[in-house]
C-alpha cells in the first residue's frame, strides 16, 4: 500500500447512511456511519457528532457509531450483532432538570492511528447563556468480538469496588485476580486505572484500553437467558462478545456555562504473551 493510497473513503451504510471508512497503510480500517448535515444539539439530544480526521477531513456523524474496527489481517475487532435492526442515533441524556432551553455542544474525534490504534475523544461543552449549569454520565459503548467468553478476562480491576446492576447497584469490592465470566456480568467498576487488559485466551490476543476523563469502567455480558429476551441481539452471541466500556458514572460531570469537559478512549489490539502455558496481561498492563 503506497503512501499515497486515499485513507478516507465514503460509501452508503445500512439503511442509506453515509459512510466513512478510515485506512492506514498496514490495512487496518475503522468505520463510521456518517450523516452529511450538522445540527444543533438542544433540548438533550445529541443530535450529531463532530468527526474530525488527521489528514483534515471534517464530517457530522449521524449517532457518533463506530461500527468496524479491523487489523491488518482484516479481522473483525468489534461486534456488532447480525440481528441488528438499524443504526440509531444515540441521545444524550441529561439530568431531568435540563430544560428545553438548555444548550451544549458534543464533539466525538475518531482517528485511526499507524499502527491500526482506535482513538476515540469527545467534548462536551456548556453552551448556555443563562447562566445555568447542567449535570450528566458519560460511556462509551465499546462491544469487542472474542471467540469465546468462557476463556475471556478482564486485567487491571481487582481489589476495586463495583456497583452491581444486578443487586440493585449494590456496591461489592472485586475479589479475584482478574473477572471471568460463567454468568450474566453487569457491573461499573470504580475508580478505575488508566489503562485496562482484556485477555482472548483462544485467539492468543490482548485488547488494551485506555483512557482519560473517564475514572469508571462498565463490564457487561448478557449470558444466555437475557440474549434470548433483547431483540436484536442472537440468542447465542453473548459467546461472542464482551461490553467493556470507558465511563464516568459514580460521580456526574457539572459544566457552568462557557466550561469544557473531555474525556478520552485509545483502543489497541496485541498478541497476547505466554508465561507458562497462561496469558500473561502485565506486558500489556506496563507497556507504554
């Protein structure tokens, strides 16, 4: 691939959406689905996202959807669901004491990096000229594709505490050495560090996350009997995907008017090593 190849490309998505496609010159790709007009975003929609590019393309996502992330092999690295019914805008929900008349603004920059790295920042600005402030969570929804979630675990959240959405948010203190998954997981982990490991023991590989702005991570798999009750998820995919998402959930951002708040999410996937016959995540954990 030469260093003149076109690194963005724009194509129809589902439904008729525009899409962007980004390419670095190993063959890694992201996607996005694009809508070509802004809005402004009021009344507690966030009714488009921002896109900006390295090489200066500029768009307006339709959602702000990242919907394929893939190496250089051309591998999948996201799940999406083969049931899925469409691509939704995403609505960003404010305290219910948000009025009509509250206004802000939401960026989301999506670059793909050199080595085929995902980042992701986003931006959420008080734009009031009432004076008032407004209050509200933030996550970025991260689905990861892994071959089997029996052999699947989570590095850099033990000893942490958690809010368990499955005990009515009750909050626990994490026990073992890493979180596996033999049942349903839904859970926000807080006070978390900047830099977390998600281990795929049969493919041999290491999602690495990172992040900034965002002091929580939510971890979530349906298991079987709550797949079979969402409608456009497969009954059986939940063996084939893991929600680990960068978050700020415990304590919500407040922005005066004029404030800024940004929050960061940098994903990478390595070979994982071996020690032992075992995945060893401290290389990825300690890495830069």
């Amino acid at each position: 691939m030469s260093e003149e190849k076109t690194y963005v490309e724009y194509s129809k998505g589902v439904n008729g959406f525009d899409k962007v496609t980004l390419r670095e010159v190993r063959g890694c790709s992201a996607e996005g689905v694009a809508y070509t007009v802004g809005h402004t975003m009021r009344a507690g929609h966030a009714r488009s996202r921002c896109l900006n590019l390295k090489e200066g393309v500029k768009i307006y996502l339709y959602g702000g959807q990242v919907t394929s992330w893939k190496n250089e092999y051309g591998e999948e690295l996201l799940f999406v669901s083969s049931k899925v019914l469409s691509m939704y805008a995403t609505s960003l929900i404010l305290n219910p004491g948000v009025t009509s008349h509250t206004f802000y603004e939401c960026r989301l920059r999506v670059t793909l990096g050199p080595g085929g790295d995902l980042m992701l920042t986003s931006r959420i600005r008080n734009t009031n000229t009432d004076g008032k402030s407004f209050t509200f969570t933030f996550a970025y929804h991260t689905y990861f594709a892994v071959s089997d979630i029996s052999e699947v675990r989570v590095e850099g959240l033990e000893t942490l505490d958690y809010l368990d959405n499955l005990k009515s948010r009750e909050r626990f203190t994490e026990q073992g050495d890493a979180i596996i998954f033999e049942s349903e997981v839904d859970k926000v982990c807080l006070g978390t560090p900047t830099k977390l490991a998600i281990l795929d023991h049969e493919r041999k590989r290491t999602f690495v996350l990172r992040k900034d702005g965002l002091p929580d991570a939510v971890v979530w798999n349906p298991w079987d009997r709550k797949a079979k009750s969402i409608p456009d998820f497969g009954d059986e995919e939940y063996k084939h995907m893991l929600c680990v998402e960068a978050a700020c959930v415990e304590k919500p951002i407040t922005l005066k008017p004029g404030e800024e708040w940004r929050g960061r999410q940098e994903l990478s996937a390595v070979p994982s090593s071996y020690c032992s016959g075992q995945l060893d995540p401290q290389k990825a954990l300690q890495g830069s």
